[in-house]
C-alpha cells in the first residue's frame, strides 16, 4: 500500500518571494501536509480528519513525495488512527509545536518507520525564532483560537464535502462485514475458521430483486455480530459449486451453521425472520455466562485501564549509570529531549524522535553492555513506552526484535539466578507500558513467542520476588495481560491467550496470593488479575485446563482465606467479587460436591448434618463404636476419594467397591494391566477386606456417600465422647500422597474435616456444660507440631533459621506422661476462632512441595494435639475430681515411590524419610498385632524408637489411647491402594486397653501438695545454683569430668522444670476450684436475695453481672446497712399500714391470722440472717482468692466468669421456700 506525502503551501507562493527581505533567511512555502494512503487523505485540522484526496478548499497539493509502502492491514492502522485522535485534539493544535506536519510525520513514522523530510517539521520553529516571527506570533495565535473556537483550524472539515471525523463511540472498535465468496475454497475456508461459532450463508443472484431488498439489513446484522460470527454472501449465478453442494434453487436462501454443523435453512425475503434467525444463533453460539448477572464492578468494568508506569525519573541521572559511549548516542539523546519536552510541555508538542534507531541502539546494546549497567537504557525506553505512539511504533517492529530480545535476556538470566534486581523490576514495568497502545494488546496476545516470553516474565518474578515492589509490578503485568485477553473474551470469539498459559499464570498468582502477608497493593492488584482471568471464562464440553487448576488449587477458599489480614475497603471488595466470579463458574459436579445439581441427586441420600458448620445429629444413625467388638481400641475405617482432573482426563476406572452393610471393602484387579506387571508376572486379583466402617466418598450420586459430616458423626463424635469421659484418644490418617488424607482432616472451609468440627463441637459442649452446672470448669490448650527429616519442628512459633540451621525441638520420655517434646508450645484457646487461627498459622508453617503425584503434597507428618482438663467441684464434700484427656489428630504425610513422584535432591530425601517412619509405624503395628506375643512373655520388642513418629506415637499406639486409624485410599492405583488395605488390616488387630485419666482430692490435701511442690522447687533451685557455681569454678577439669558435670546439670535442670510445671498445674487446678465456688455462692446469694424480694412484694429484674474480686470490702458493709435500714423502714411502714386498717376497722383478723403473720415475720427475719451470713462468707472468699491471686500471679482487674446456680444450691434454695410456706416459688 502506498504512503504518499501531500504537501501544500498556505501563502501560495508568498513566502517564495517576500521570506528573504521579511525573515533575513529564504524559505519556500508555509508547509501544510497530509497523509494519503488507501484512496483516502488524513489530514489534522483539529481533528483527525479524512477526506477525498485534493478535494479540500486549499486545492490540489503543491507536491505529492512518495514516501514508501506499507504492509500492515487498514485495521491495523485505523486503530493507531484512533489512538492519535486522544493526542490531536482541537484544544491542542499548536500552530508553531503541535501542527498538521507534526501529525504527517508521527504517521510516517508509524507506517514506514520514517518520518516527513526534517525542514517541513522544523519550519515553524525555524520561522518563530526570527524577529518577523515574534511579532507575527501573536497575532497568528489570535486568529488559531478564533478558528479554534469553530471546531478546526484552516476549516477543512466545515468545507469539504465527505469529509469524516470518527466518533469516539467508535474508537477501537472493529466492524463486521459480509464476506462476498464465489468458490468453495473460499467457503470452506471461512466456515473452518468459525467452527467453533457460528456462520450464516446468503445465497443471492445478480437478477433477484428480492435479494436486494434485504441487502442493506445483512450488512447492518454483519456489523452486530462483529467477531461473533461471519456473514457470507455466494451468488450461485456465478459460483455454480457452492450451489450446487447445497442443493440451492432459489434466491434468496439462507443456511445457518452452529458449532460447525448446520443449524437451520429457510427462503424467502423476509426482513423479521432474517434479523430474528441471525440474532438468535449468535446467542446459541455465545449463551449469556452466568458472569453476567452478577454485580461485579471490580471485574466487569468494561472501560478499565491497563496499568501504567508513567514516572520519569531524573534523566541527566539516570544516563549518568550507562557507559559514556551509549549515554551520548545520538538516538538516546533524542529520546532524552523527546520525554523532557513531553513532560515539561505535554504529548502535544513533543515531537516524536527517530525511534527505529533507538530500537536498534537498544539491541545491538544487549551484548555489548553488562547487565548490572544495562537498565537505565531499559528504563528509557519504559518512558517512551508511556506514550501510545511511541508504543504504537514498537508494536509493528518485525518480529518485535528489540522487546522479546530484552525480555529472553532477563528470563534466562532469571533462571541462573544472575540477574539484577534493577533490571528485573524496570524490565517488568516495560512490559506493563507496551500495553498504552491496543496495538500492542493484539500483538503480545497474538505472536507466540511474544507471548510465551511475557507470560514467562508474569510467572518468575512471582516464584522468585522477594520484594514487595517487584510483586505489585508483577500483578500489574498480569493484569495487563489478563484485561488485554478478557477485552478479547466479551468482544471476540474467544480468548486469545491459550489455555496452557492461562492456567500457568492463574497457578502463579494463586500461590502468590495464598503467600502474600505483606503487601495490600500486591494483593489487590493479583486479586483483580486473577479476576479477569477468571470473569467469563468459557464452561462448554470437558471441564479446560483453568477450571481443573482453580478445583486442584482451591482458589475459592484461596481467595476467601485473604479477608483477614487486609481490612482495606478495595481489598475486600476485590475478594467478594472474585469469590463471586468462582462460584459463578460451572465445575465437573464430581469435583464440586456441593453443587446445586448434587445436592438435587443427593436429596433422598442419607444426611447427618444441615450446614457445614453445624453439628447435626442423626438419632438413627448407630454410632461406629457401638457395634460389636466395641471394646478394642484401635478402630479402623477405609475411606476412598473422588477422581482427581488427572484421572478423569485419562478415564481411569474405579477398581474399589464398598458395601454399606457388611462393612466390606473390595479391590478388584484393573481391567488393563500395565507393561511392568506383566512382565514380572505379578498375581493381581481381587481382594477383600472387612474394616469398623468403610466410607465411600467417590461417587456423589451414590445413596451411600460419605460426607464429611457423616464422617464426623460416626466416628470423630464418638472419640470427643471418650475425652469427656477422661480418656486420651487418637486419630491418625494413613495412605498414599494425593489419597485425600489432609482433606478429611482439615477440609476445606465449605467441607471442613475431622479437626475443625471436633473443635467446634469441643465449645459447644463447654457452653450447655456450664450453663447447666455451674460447679465444673475447663481449660482447654493445644499444641501443632510436624516431624520433618525426623525432626520435630513447632508450627505455632515462626520458623527459626541460625547459623547451624533450622531450630528443631527435643524429644523426652517421662515414666508417667510417656514421650512429650520438650519446650512445644501450647497455647491456652478459649474459642472455636482461636483454635483456627492457630490451625492457619500452623499450616502456613508446615513443609509442603509440588511433586507429580500432588501439586500440595505435604512434606511432613502434622500432630494436632488438644488438652482437656475438666474440674468437678461436689460442695458437700469439698471433694474435686479433675479429667485430664488428650485429643491427638495427625495427619501422615503420603507414602511416596521415586519411581512414581520423580523426585530428586531436596524432595528424594524428604520421601525417603517419610517412607522410613512409615515403614516403622508397620513395623510397629505388626509388633502390637501380634497374637503370639503374649504367649512369649511380653519379651517381644516394639521398635517405637526407630523413627521420631512412632517414638511420639507411643502413648497412642500400645498405651493409654483409644485410637482410630483412617486409611485414605485411591479409586484407581491397584497396587498403593493394595499396600494400603493391607496395612490397615493388620492394625485392626491391636488389642491394648486405655483408662481414664482422673483423680480425686479435697481442697486441704491440694494445699498441702502444692505447699510439697513449693519447697521442692525451692530446693531444687538451691541445688542448681550450686552445681552451675560449682561447674564455672572447674574450668580446669578434664573435658570428660566437664561433660559429665553439665550432663548431670542438665538432668537436674529438666528436673527443675518438671517440677515447675507440676506446681503450675496444681496452682491452675486450685485456681479453676476457686472460678467454681465463686460462681456457684453467687448464684445461691441471687437466689436469696430474689427470694426475699418476693416475699416483700417487691420484684426487681438481677441482670447477670461479672463479680470483680477486688471490690472493696466497705462498700459491702455499706450496702449491707442500706439493706437493714430499707427493710426496717418497710417493716414500720407495714406496721402503720395493719394500725391504720384496724382503726377503721377493715381487714379484721382473728388471732390465729396475726399469729401466722407473726411466724412468717420471724421466717423472714431468719432468712435475711441466712442471707447476711452469706454475703459475709463471700466476702471471706473473696479475701481468700485476693490472696491467691497475688500468690498465683493472676492480672488484677481480671474478672471471674460467673455462671447460673447449681443443683446443690438449687436444691437447698427450694427446701427454704418450701419450710417458709412458699413452695409455690420453687418453679419461679
């Protein structure tokens, strides 16, 4: 296409004859130049405007230069028309900065790579310097701002016919055409490329008069569907074989196709039908999204920016840190001058440089400058970028040379770990300035390796940044990225990013999101990304690569998990928008049990709770260990998982079979057997097992699905039970990585597992206990831990790194509590919500990796302990019973195969590891199922110590611990889930009993062990400080005598501490027997002074209130007088009242009334002694608690809960009503 210059010459020859006496300097004309290309003239008077070449008011050009040809498709250059349009503005035309000539060679530029001659650019500039120019200047200006005001500068527009200003409506916004075909080669072509739309064919002839009627409508239909679909029109008079293919007579006729397959046929020249049958399958080719009835201003906003790095730092500066040659090349000191003119004076007078030659300059640099020194050349040309037209011109390189060279730079120096973090982070907000044009959003989506490069970028700074700055570029690269492709989605056929790509950069930002703790501006920025990513996304046939990343990856509770931490209004919003775009999409109903359309084939299924959250019982459900062999310890259940994406894009079969009644579990051999196995000729057949309860959770539709409640019911439910009744209980879950073993544990927040509805359950038990009975107490505490690499490692303190390594605890065995880790923190919770947040911290802690069985596998084996202790105070007797129980829940990291995981170095070791506790747990367990061993005598050892796991399992497994194992087992691996079955049928077998773990003693022997404890430690601490002033004086012992000496002060040291800790929870205990007695006297106090108020007549509401216990003694005492004098002034004013009514001779009683009257008096009387007996007893107490509070170290201020009476006190209460003749009160 050829690109003609026009120049023509204001003065019509004037400034040829008069410049030289008037300016001292010759010129030949007063330049006025437009663009001609494709028969049309561009020219900017104001606006960008186009008309019939020549055929303005100035005539026919003075000349026309040849300036070149071009390639690039009109729709191509219409759009970078339509980015000038926001530059070459009315308001900005400049006569002597921001001209016609200006916009000629931007054009130019843009089209060829070149611009318009340099003496036609500067001639302005030439003309204003000289004193002619001056004084002409502000005149000249006057008469621009007068035209100005019209709507153009020399009034091309107003006076030429045909002239067009496009609308900004619309800018960048692609019309449909019909598309005139007249072979089947063409056709086919068309209908091939729009398969996977839709097609409508208008089958017309040159002599159908018909045919022209509806020929102005099909044209405006095309220009609606746009990139929906193709219009294509075939006049069989001349294309006889499209005709003929069809079978078509007559004209007109339309065929529609869908999805690549006819649709409909019809003839006849019917406006409605044609506009009603078009319309119509354009909506069964693109169907409404579900995204669209959604409020989602944060997603859905179709006017949204790409984000920008417009900052211009100080130039001179930043040219300072390139090499002296580079800094002063000539093309990087005209980019220079371009951005400080563009950013002092505005876009509008900034004339463009010669931007080819920077572009070369930029490459050629790339291996002639180091990298460290390379990125003020980088960040030069990000500047430039800021301007469309800058951007516009680098979209139409070839081959996009300079920026995909910049970017393979960095990518590779960032998989070597080489490169700077300067041009890293300006290298990121490059990329994220090409996107000022559209020009370059279709050229980064469309050029693959363009855009494998960018997407390569997005993912690496994710994986690798470190720094808050670097990850906010990052979002705001993929955001780019992401907005470009959904601007594609609503208005195109389809996304333009391939699918592989997409689910990487959703993969990258998930993991990004799910680890940012820092930074807002980083989360909102990846949120909103993954937002688009997400908003629209197609849901036809098999579920893609995105919608299986989003299931495996749990980006809903992702996404959800990130409201706490950032309170900010724009974060949250962004979270509820994206949570919303989630549920929005249409996941594989096996994947998401919880769908609408399972719930509607699980409604007659058997159910065991309403909501998640909420603990539903089933009163017919049977509990699990009520069955038969109740007695053994050691439960085991099987449960088997859902098809992971993998496995139903493989169509894997299920071999596991489960029936409900029996309790069996059957594995039936694969239909296929794979080459190894029939080589080595291994027996595969089917295999039975009977277990406590096997749980089938694969198929949704099934009646007998086991959900996550159902679950809990049945076993986690009955196990709580046994804490309360003072026993210590574990559940372990045992299988392959990628079984679903952390699923049933943990869950997710929508399904949670057996941990969180313990917990839950846990409180809600508390609360109806001591709501009923006011004299039991509790105090619950936890404990999260991992064994890693045979290493047991906190997970509720951060993570500790020396110089010698990571900070690993120290395992101990007591003769009494069995093995414990030394130094584990165990927190005091109050709340379900405080037992999550520390589940959260725990798990943000714990070691997990990506290996090819599991993209989360876990690395580690997780110990989630809970303490119970229980506080049982009986009044009477001043006797205490205290339940001590343990909930131990652990969750077994998977056993691995090298061959199967491919892992290697860091990853290899770990499975190695995880494999050799594991292999010890069987050995263990065989050793405990062993029936012969006690017809040997009990000699037989039980090899807990070798391996860390089995070493802190040994309480639970052969102790005081009733236990239940889950083995998680895959539905299509034969032979892990074999070893599996095989393995959880031999634990079935342990038979060890546990106790209840309570004692018993009245509050003197508690002091007088306390008071044991106390000197104890007392003389402990003696005898410490002597042997460490002992161990600093023999400084010149023998290195054995030495270690010896800090052996045996470490042994009396743990000693010490043990001793301490049994004086804590001595002191804990006393103090919880305080909380009782002091709730359970409030309470009978209450219920006197309610008692005694009824009897007078007066009925006043007590609110429950917090008794603070260093309320001052006085103002008791002077309540208590105010109470007498009150009830002395009642008394003589009942007295009045009585003389008053005898006197006037009403209410007249016998003897016998006055001398009732007179008993009941006294029964008052007593009961106020009774009352101020015990307002004085409490306040003894109270003095007594002061004490022990100061002793104990209690906070003052602290307040002690108080709770309702209990039923010794409710008892006595009734008999007291009951003896004074009020037995009506009782039920008040």
């Amino acid at each position: 296409m050829d690109v003609t210059l026009f120049v023509y010459d204001l003065s019509r020859g004037l400034a040829r004859q008069m410049s030289a006496s008037l300016l001292g300097f010759q010129i030949d004309a007063i330049y006025h130049t437009s663009i001609k290309l494709n028969g049309l003239e561009y020219v900017y008077d104001g606006n960008v405007v186009a008309i019939r070449p020549g055929s303005s008011h100035l005539g026919q050009p003075e000349q026309q230069l040849h300036l070149g040809t071009t390639d690039l498709p009109m729709e191509v250059i219409e759009e970078y028309l339509d980015s000038l349009r926001e530059i070459y503005t009315v308001e900005a035309y400049d006569l002597w900065k921001h001209n016609c000539n200006n916009f000629s060679n931007d054009v130019a530029m843009f089209l060829l790579g070149k611009g318009i001659p340099e003496h036609i650019v500067n001639l302005p500039q030439t003309v204003l310097d000289s004193p002619f120019g001056q004084m002409l200047m502000p005149m000249l200006n006057q008469q621009i701002n007068s035209n100005r005001r019209q709507g153009g500068i020399l009034g091309i527009q107003q006076t030429t016919p045909g002239s067009s200003v496009k609308p900004e409506s619309q800018l960048h916004h692609h019309t449909g055409k019909v598309h005139n075909v007249t072979t089947l080669a063409e056709l086919d072509q068309l209908l091939a490329k729009h398969q996977h739309s839709c097609a409508v064919i208008f089958f017309t002839s040159a002599t159908c008069p018909p045919c022209k009627l509806v020929y102005p409508l099909y044209d405006e239909l095309a220009a609606e569907v746009e990139d929906k679909g193709v219009l294509i029109k075939a006049d069989i008079s001349q294309a006889h074989d499209i005709g003929g293919r069809y079978s078509v007579r007559a004209t007109p006729t339309f065929i529609t196709f869908l999805k690549g397959k006819q649709e409909n046929q019809w003839s006849g020249a019917d406006p409605a039908a044609l506009r009603g049958n078009v319309q119509l399958l354009v909506q069964m080719a693109w169907p409404r999204h579900r995204h669209e009835s959604l409020n989602l201003p944060t997603i859905s906003n179709p006017n949204a920016k790409p984000v920008l790095y417009t900052r211009l730092p100080p130039l001179t500066k930043l040219l300072a840190k390139l090499p002296p040659d580079a800094s002063s090349n000539a093309a990087v000191q005209h980019m220079k001058r371009f951005l400080e003119t563009r950013a002092s004076e505005g876009p509008a007078e900034a004339t463009l440089p010669n931007i080819p030659a920077f572009l070369s300059f930029v490459t050629d640099s790339l291996s002639s400058i180091e990298p460290d020194k390379l990125f003020p050349l980088v960040d030069l040309l990000r500047c430039a970028l800021v301007d469309p037209r800058v951007s516009s011109v680098v979209a139409e390189e070839t081959s996009h040379k300079t920026i995909l060279s910049i970017l393979q730079l960095v990518n590779s120096s960032v998989e070597q770990s080489s490169c700077p973090y300067p041009l890293r982070l300006v290298t990121v907000q490059m990329t994220c300035n090409l996107f000022s044009s559209h020009l370059h959003e279709g050229a980064i989506l469309s050029h693959q390796p363009l855009r494998h490069a960018v997407t390569e970028l997005t993912t690496a700074c994710f994986r690798e940044s470190e720094t808050a700055t670097l990850r906010v570029s990052s979002a705001g690269l993929l955001y780019n990225l992401a907005l470009a492709n959904s601007k594609k989605r609503r208005g195109g056929p389809g996304d333009v990013l391939p699918g592989e790509e997409q689910a990487a950069l959703a993969g990258s930002v998930l993991e990004a999101i799910a680890e940012e703790k820092e930074s807002a501006e980083a989360l909102e920025g990846m949120l909103n990304a993954l937002g688009l990513l997400v908003y629209l996304l197609p849901l036809e046939g098999e579920m893609g690569e995105m919608e299986q990343l989003l299931v495996i990856m749990e980006a809903g509770d992702i996404v959800k998990g990130k409201t706490e931490g950032f309170g900010d209004r724009r974060s949250r919003e962004a979270i509820a928008d994206i949570k919303d775009t989630l549920i929005g999409i249409a996941i594989h109903p096996e994947l998401m049990p919880d769908s609408p359309r399972m719930q509607q084939q699980q409604r007659n299924a058997r159910s065991f709770a309403s909501t998640p959250s909420l603990r539903s019982r089933d009163p017919n459900a049977l509990p699990l260990l009520a069955r038969k062999n109740a007695g053994a310890n050691v439960k085991v259940v099987v449960r088997v998982r859902a098809f992971l994406p993998r496995e139903i894009k493989r169509n894997a079969e299920c071999l596991v079979e489960m029936d409900p009644e029996s309790q069996t579990t059957t594995l039936h051999p694969p239909s296929q057997l794979s080459p190894s196995d029939r080589k080595s000729r291994k027996v595969v057949e089917e295999k039975s097992f009977t277990f406590d309860h096997s749980y089938y959770s694969h198929n949704p539709f099934s009646p007998h699905y086991a959900t996550q409640s159902h679950i809990y019911d049945t076993l986690g439910e009955e196990f709580l039970d046994h804490n309360f009744e003072g026993y210590h209980t574990c559940i372990f879950a045992y299988g392959q990585t990628g079984s679903g073993k952390s699923y049933t544990m943990m869950g997710t927040p929508s399904q949670p597992g057996l941990i969180p509805r313990t917990c839950e359950d846990l409180f809600e038990r508390i609360h109806e206990a001591q709501s009923e009975m006011p004299n039991i107490s509790y105090k619950v505490k936890v404990s999260y831990f991992e064994v890693y690499n045979e290493h047991v490692r906190d997970l509720l303190v951060a993570p500790k790194v020396d110089s010698s390594g990571p900070y690993y605890l120290k395992i101990r065995e007591s003769p009494t509590e069995g093995p414990y880790v030394k130094d584990l923190t165990e927190v005091p919770v109050h709340s379900l919500d405080e037992i999550l947040r520390l589940m959260r911290t725990g798990d943000g802690n714990r070691t997990v990796a990506s290996t090819k069985m599991n993209d989360t596998s876990s690395r580690s084996h997780a110990v989630f302990t809970i303490m119970l202790k229980q506080i049982y105070h009986d009044f009477e007797t001043d006797q205490t019973t205290e339940r001590s129980s343990r909930i131990r829940l652990v969750d077994l990291a998977g056993s691995e195969r090298a061959k199967s995981t491919e892992a290697t170095g860091v990853r290899l070791r770990e499975g190695s590891n995880i494999n050799k506790s594991l292999t010890t747990l069987g050995r263990v367990i065989a050793a405990l199922a062993d029936p012969k061993k006690k017809n040997r005598g009990g000699t037989s050892v039980v090899p807990y110590r070798d391996s860390i796991l089995t070493w802190l399992l040994k309480d639970s497994l052969g102790g005081n611990s009733k236990t239940a194992m889950i083995a998680c087992i895959s539905p299509s691996d034969y032979d892990e889930t074999l070893s599996t079955l095989r393995y959880a049928d031999q634990a079935k077998r342990i038979r060890t009993q546990a106790v209840v773990n309570q004692d018993s003693m009245s509050a003197a022997e508690r002091d007088a062990r306390i008071a044991g404890l106390e000197e104890e430690v007392r003389m402990l601490q003696m005898r410490l400080d002597e042997k460490k002033t002992t161990t600093d004086k023999g400084l010149g012992l023998g290195q054995e005598e030495y270690k010896k000496r800090m052996q045996e002060q470490e042994r009396r040291l743990e000693e010490y501490q043990a001793q301490v800790r049994r004086l804590n929870q001595m002191m804990e205990e006393k103090q919880m027997v305080a909380e009782v007695r002091v709730r359970a006297v409030e309470m009978e106090n209450e219920a006197l002074k309610r008692h005694l108020e009824l009897l007078k007549g007066e009925v006043r509401v007590y609110k429950e209130k917090e008794v603070v216990v260093t309320e001052s003694v006085a103002s008791e005492d002077q309540d208590r007088d105010q109470d007498r004098d009150q009830d002395q002034d009642q008394d003589q004013d009942q007295d009045q009242d009585q003389d008053q009514d005898e006197d006037e001779g009403v209410g007249m009683v016998d003897e016998e009334e006055q001398e009732r009257e007179r008993k009941e008096i006294e029964e008052l009387e007593g009961l106020l002694d009774l009352g101020y007996k015990t307002l004085d007893g409490v306040r003894g107490l109270r003095r007594k608690l002061q004490d022990d509070r100061e002793r104990f170290g209690v906070g003052k201020g602290e307040v002690w809960p108080e709770g309702r009476a209990s039923r010794e006190v409710k008892e006595r209460v009734g008999r007291v009503l009951v003896e004074a003749g009020l037995g009506y009160l009782v039920r008040v």
